[in-house]
C-alpha cells in the first residue's frame, strides 16, 4: 500500500515531495538478524561493570524514541498545517490534545510495569517487544494522508493518541533500564553519554531523509524493531527506593521549562525559516549543523560534568543558548545562521545528557532514606515523562494558536507580517524567558558534587551490610 504523502495541492509553491514510498521490510529484517547475537551475549556476560558493547547496546535501543520524537518535534507541525491542510485551531487541538493524552498514559504505563512480574527476559522486555508492532503501524498512519477532507483533524487525533501511548509503553521501560544497568553512578553517567551520542546520529540520518521526501515511517520501521531488541536487555531488580518529592521536584521542573524551550523551538524552527527569515533552502542543512554539533560535543560534555559536576554543567550548557536564539533573529542571514547552529548544538547536547544523569542521582541520594522501598524505578521515571510531555503539549498548542491569531495562512508561500512578528517571538523571546526561569530553578537543587560522593560511599556500605 502507498502512502499519500504530499506537502500541497499548489503547484506554484515550492513544496514537500509527493513521492510515495514503501516501508523497506527486508532491511529491518536483515539489521535485527545482525544485532541478535549482540543480545545473547548480553544476557550471558553481563557484569557489574559495564563494557563498551553492552553500552552500545543500551545506546540502540534509544532508536525508535529518539528517530520518531525528532521527525515529531521537527516537522510535526508544519506537516499538519501545510501538508495535510488542517486549519491552525484544529492542529493546535491535535497537537495539545495528544501531548496531553501521552502525558497521562505515562505515569499510568509506570504503575502497570511495577506491578508486572518478572519473567525470564525480565520485566521491563515485554512491554518493548510487545508494542513495537502495533507502534509502528500507528507511526506509519500518522505520515498518512487521508483521501477524505472533512474530518482529517479526527484522523489525526486519534493515530497521534494511539502513537502517543505505544511509545509510552516503550520509553518508559527504556528509561527506566538506567536504574538496572550499574550501582556504580559513573558507569550509568558514561551508558547515557553513549546513548545521546547514537541518536543525535540516527537523527541526522531521519532528518536526512526528511527533507528529500518526508519518508519518516522507513526509518521508524528500520529502527523500531531493532530498538526493541537492543534496548530491552534488563537485569534482576537492586534495591532502588522511593525518591524524595522535594529534590525530585526542583529535576523535573527545571528540566520542564528547559524542555519547553527545546520544544517552542523545534516545532516552530522550519516555519520560521520558511516565512520569517527567507532560509527556506537552508532549514535543512542548519538542522543537521545543529545535529552535528551535538555529536561531537557529547564528549567534552561528559568530561565537564565528571570534572565540574553536573549542576556547573548544566549552568554552562543551557546559559550558552540564550544569545544565539537571539542572534538569529535579530541578524537574519545564512552566516549568521551556521554559526548559531553550531553554538546551539552544544547546549542541546547539556540538555539532552544532563537530565537523564541527574535522575538517577536524585534516586540514590533517597535510597539512603527509603532502604525498604524497591521497584518505583518505572513510575518516578513515568512521572518524569509526564510532566515534560503535558509541558510541550502546553508550549504547541499555545504557539499554533498564536499563529491563528496572528493570521497564519495554511498553505500559502508568504505569510503576513504579524505572522513573521510572532515566529520571532516563539524562536527568540520565549525560550530566553524559559532559560532563566529552568536557572532559578536550578540554583535550588541541593544534591553537588560532594553530596554525590557522599551518597555513593553510603550506598556501597548499605549494599555491604545487606548481603
């Protein structure tokens, strides 16, 4: 069957390819058959130190998430309002509306995962390998474009929401192995350094294949599968209490006002380009510079937080990003442009590394003060994902009703100035105002360097005394 994928019905626009494609099954097949033997050797020689492969593995699994969520973050949008010619009011209700059901199922698919029983492939296994089918297909109709007109926003709701809670079924488990990988907190630091590393990579690639003819459910079939083996090796469950709500507070809402910027950004960035500052051709290429960028700064940023800590880190990183954003609306031109993708891309590599590290930092600090309390892991890691998801439904919502607002014309070439006026807006003033909010935030957060040592010392002579 052929997807009706196309960007518009006018022809004097210069617009999105009206190729239809097909999901490539044979290359999914053949990349799972390659990277079973690397799951066997994980499930028979797994230590408590973790080698560079069953890093690497753990790194795989993140593809399905990270693939689907960037060509989501990124094109999600615009594909809605200019591809599949749905009106700004009804995409706004798709967008808040599925971000807010996504929100809701997490903390609900949590609950569920710790009150499942172990099985022989663990816990957290099933759930993945379980939903990878039926994630995919939803995946695959939300890229689909109806024959019909009237009623496509209902089509869209209804696969975004679908969508929405078969990758909760899969990220939540996901995230949650981090807890099961090591005791030791530099061996779970160094496993999420090499998980943001490969999916800023496979980002790249979809963002690639993006912008040559909107194909997002090839790379989301090539990679679901494979994710889902990869990521899904687990081990027995260790002792990992509840986490106090004061310290786990001040992560999630810094991390909130972070991520809604990330996401003000990503979800307005291509229509920025397109009718704000004339970088149409260039939209594309300014992505990957940013995606490059990140690549290559995982590193440096791993050693930072080894070297400053992370909440110094975290202050650099995110600190880093609020005169390029300005920048680029203020100086809009193509050099201009390349250097504020290369800037932004270091600190959207402190924002995608440095949360995911602070986390398991809040659990060990309160597993000294809850030692009987075992297997939340899935539900504080659910709560996590719930209130980001709920904020960036939040942030789209709102930012597409401001573009009604201002006039947006669906499917036009120019849009009118106040259109212009209120991109500028989303892309510039709101994100800086979400950074020094997420830095008082911070400032908060009372777990250094010190307290780390501490809490590690702590735990290894808890672990000592209970066996």
């Amino acid at each position: 069957m052929h997807s009706r994928l196309f960007k518009s019905d006018r022809s004097d626009c210069k617009q999105w390819s009206r190729k239809p494609i097909l999901p490539n099954v044979s290359e999914m097949l053949g990349y799972c058959l390659i990277c079973v033997p690397f799951l066997c050797y994980l499930q028979t020689h797994t230590e408590q130190r973790l080698s560079v492969c069953s890093k690497l593995c753990f790194a795989i699994g993140g593809a399905p998430i990270q693939v689907a969520g960037s060509a989501t973050a990124f094109f999600l949008q615009i594909y809605l309002l200019d591809v599949a010619q749905i009106s700004p009011v009804p995409a706004s209700v798709v967008l808040f509306v599925g971000k807010a059901w996504g929100a809701v199922t997490d903390p609900v698919v949590g609950f569920f995962i710790t009150k499942s029983r172990w099985t022989k492939i663990g816990r957290l296994m099933p759930w993945m390998v379980g939903c990878t089918p039926f994630l995919v297909v939803s995946y695959f109709y939300l890229w689909f474009v109806p024959p019909f007109t009237s009623g496509r926003d209902i089509w869209y709701l209804g696969f975004y929401c679908l969508y929405q809670t078969l990758i909760t079924c899969f990220h939540v488990p996901y995230s949650a192995l981090t807890m099961f990988l090591s005791t030791d907190q530099r061996e779970r630091d160094s496993a999420t350094a090499y998980s943001r590393s490969p999916n800023f990579t496979r980002s790249l690639a979809a963002h690639s294949m993006q912008h040559a003819s909107f194909r997002k459910e090839h790379a989301a079939l090539c990679k679901c599968v494979t994710g889902s083996i990869l990521g899904s090796f687990n081990k027995p469950p260790q002792s990992i209490p509840e986490i106090s709500r004061n310290d786990y507070s001040m992560v999630i809402f810094f991390i909130t006002f972070y991520l809604l910027l990330l996401q003000l950004v990503q979800s307005n960035f291509v229509l920025f380009c397109t009718y704000a500052v004339d970088l149409r051709d260039h939209f594309q290429n300014i992505v990957l510079t940013i995606l490059m960028s990140a690549v290559v700064s995982i590193p440096f940023w791993q050693w930072f937080l080894q070297r400053f800590g992370k909440k110094t880190a975290a202050f650099c990183g995110i600190t880093w990003m609020m005169p390029f954003t300005v920048m680029l609306v203020l100086i809009p031109n193509t050099v201009v442009a390349y250097m504020v993708a290369v800037s932004s891309g270091l600190s959207v590599a402190a924002s995608l590394l440095l949360p995911w590290s602070m986390l398991p930092d809040v659990v060990d600090d309160f597993r000294l003060a809850n030692p009987f309390s075992k297997g939340h892991e899935a539900i504080f890691y659910s709560f996590y994902v719930f209130f980001t998801k709920f904020a960036a439904g939040i942030s789209l919502g709102v930012s597409t009703l401001c573009l009604q607002f201002a006039g947006y014309n669906t499917g036009a070439c120019r849009q009118p100035p106040p259109v212009v006026y209120t991109l500028k807006l989303l892309i510039g003033a709101a994100p800086v105002a979400f950074i020094i909010t997420g830095l008082m935030i911070l400032l908060l957060y009372p777990i250094s360097e010190d307290v780390r040592l501490r809490n590690k010392l702590a735990l290894d002579e808890l672990r000592l005394t209970s066996l």
